[in-house]
C-alpha cells in the first residue's frame, strides 16, 4: 500500500519535472497527433462538413469511435459502460420538474478520456516501432535453410515477445564446408533484439573475413563488449562442418550440442560450461573437434526448450529432448524438428511462451 510520504514526494517529483513546454505541447503536439490517428477513418467526412458546430460534434464522434475501436473488446464493454454510468450520473439532482445537469462529473469523466486517448495513441505508437523491428528482425532468420549436398537441415524459431533474442544462420562457404552460427541474446524482448541484429552483423562481417571459429567468437566478442551494455550478454555455438562429415564447434556460455546416431541415441553432449560473449575482452574459446558419420545428426536448441514450464511449473528437461529425438530414428531433418515443436506446444499448453525457442537439426547426408 503506498503510504502519505510516497503520494507526496511524487507530488514533489512531478512538480519540479513539469516545465511550460509540457503543457503547451500537450495542447499543440500531443493533442493534434493523438486526433489525427483517431479521426482518420472520418476525414473527408468531416473536413467536407461546412458548419463548424456539426464538424465539432463529427469529430467528438470520430474521437470516441477511434478510442473504443483500439480497445480490446473486453476493455471496450468497460468503456461503454464507463459512458453510460457517465450520462446518468450528470444529471445529478431533480428539482421536481426537471433534471439538473452537473458540470463537475462531465469535466473529470471528459479529462480521463482525454488522457486515456493520448497514453493509448502512446501505447500504438510504440507497438509500431515494436512491429517494425519484428519485421526486419524476422529477414535476418533464414525462413528456408539451405539444403547442400552433403548435409540436411531443419529449424524453428518462435519468440516469447514482439522481438526476440535468439539467432540462427547457415552460410554454404566457397569450399563446400557450412558455417552455423546458433545464439541466443540475454533476456529476451527489445534489448535482447538488438544483441542478437549486432551479432549477426558481426557474424555475417568476419564470415568474408576469416571463418575460422577463433576468428568468429573473437570477433563477436570484441564487437559486443564495444556496443553491449553491461547486460548485454549473448551465449553461442559456432560450428564448421566440412563436406567429408568433420567439424569445430566453439561454445561460448550455450547448452551442449547433442550428436545423435542413426538409432536415435545421443552419443555425445558437445561443449562445456563458459562464459557469454559480450562479458570481458580478450578471453578465448577453445574449438571441440568432432565428426558426423551418414545419418548422424547434431541438435542444436536454446534453453527457451528445455526451461520450459507446463501449467503446473513442471519443465520440459533434457531428459524429454533425448527422449523425443529416439522416438523416429532415422527420420530427417525436418521431421526431428517437428516431433520437439509438436511435443513442446503441447507440453506449454495454452500458456505463452516465457522465452524465445529456437531449434535446429543437421544431419550427415
């Protein structure tokens, strides 16, 4: 419960911060733009009105329409609700013969409308902003990873808010050999976003440069820990498949890579426990030398899998991905990643996701 102290120094705080610009532009700016977004269903119909009492009522009108269309329909019913208490209680005294209307009812019920109005148009504006870095969020995720002729591959993503930080990229080299890259932001949302777009730019960068996995985490690493706040951490898994099967991973802070043979069994958990890239410069990663013999397949997934959690709070586990990876042995790519997606939107429920979930699958051709 806030107590007298706390309302008064926010009387105190929001004295001191107001500043005559507030208000004019209250009335000159923020006020001009919130109707022109509420109004403009109605335009031409208002603009072609020539008596200016029934334009002023056409644009009441389009107001009030354009405020109770953004809302939620549930919200809405509130609203109209909210309206009709209004009217009634306007007209607060009856002198025998008629209604009496109250002015004091009117001004205060109108001012929160009127501040409902700027803070929803506030709310859009952002939305906005929010969609359109999903937007071109979602082009630097491959929709459609690329098949080579010796390897396969799969993947999934789906993100916990409007952005998200998790990353995967497939990049067919010259010589034949696959450079993936598969991260994960910390957090997840708009900060998270702009880790992972920073990180794939570098990734994307040092891939004409030097694909080497040494070059690689470097590389990123020194670009995160120059633009990346003190949060801004992103863990990773690097990986360089040559066409004969070989390949270097390099973990930076990320879940073991599983390798899985062609009876469904895991046969190996890839890398070990380090840090994030992002956190300090000049640290190394040391790459993990492996192979990929025919239908042999790796799995790489985010933690936004494993850490999921039922409606009861139970989680999904480790244990449950090996499980699920042995039910089809032998199935392809897109089917391994079918089977855990399926298999954990069932697990979740109806409950949104609490983080980005990503998953990808490579198997030796």
């Amino acid at each position: 419960m806030a107590r007298l102290k706390d309302w008064i120094n926010l009387g105190k705080t929001t004295v001191s911060s107001l500043r005559t610009s507030d208000v004019t532009d209250l009335y000159s700016t923020e006020w001009p733009e919130t109707q022109k977004m509420l109004i403009a269903d109605h335009r031409e119909e208002i603009d072609a009105e020539p008596r200016c009492f029934k334009r002023w009522l056409r644009i009441a009108s389009a107001v009030l329409y354009g405020l109770a269309q953004r809302l939620a329909p549930h919200r809405r019913v509130i609203f109209l609700v909210a309206w009709i208490v209004f009217f009634f209680s306007s007209f607060s005294r009856f002198d025998g013969r008629t209604w009496q209307l109250s002015l004091a009812p009117i001004v205060a019920f109108l001012a929160m409308t009127f501040l409902l109005a700027l803070e929803l148009i506030d709310k859009l504006k952002y939305r906005d902003e929010l969609e359109l870095a999903r937007d071109l969020q979602a082009g630097l995720i491959p929709k459609n990873p690329p098949q080579t002729a010796h390897f396969e591959i799969a993947a999934f993503n789906v993100i916990a808010n409007t952005v998200g930080g998790d990353i995967y990229d497939f990049i067919e080299l010259a010589d034949g050999r696959v450079a993936i890259l598969f991260g994960d932001a910390s957090g997840h949302g708009m900060a998270a976003g702009l880790v992972m777009a920073v990180a794939h730019a570098a990734f994307r960068t040092q891939l004409d440069i030097d694909p080497s996995a040494d070059a690689i985490v470097a590389s990123l690493n020194r670009i995160l820990c120059r633009t990346g706040g003190s949060r801004s951490f992103f863990s990773c898994c690097y990986v360089l498949l040559a066409p004969d099967g070989t390949f270097s991973a390099t973990f930076a802070g990320h879940p073991p890579l599983l390798k899985i043979g062609r009876d469904g069994r895991v046969i190996e958990r890839i890398g070990r426990g380090s840090y994030p890239l992002g956190v300090k410069t000049g640290l190394r990663w040391e790459p993990i030398a492996g192979a990929l013999e025919k239908g042999e397949r790796l799995l790489f997934h985010s933690d936004g899998l494993t850490e999921a959690r039922n409606p009861t709070g139970r989680e999904f586990g480790d244990v449950y991905v090996e499980a699920i990876c042995g039910w089809h042995p032998g199935e392809p790519a897109a089917g391994t990643v079918d089977s855990l997606v399926s298999e954990w939107k069932f697990f979740i429920g109806r409950k949104p996701p609490e983080d980005d979930m990503s998953i990808v699958a490579v198997v030796a051709r």
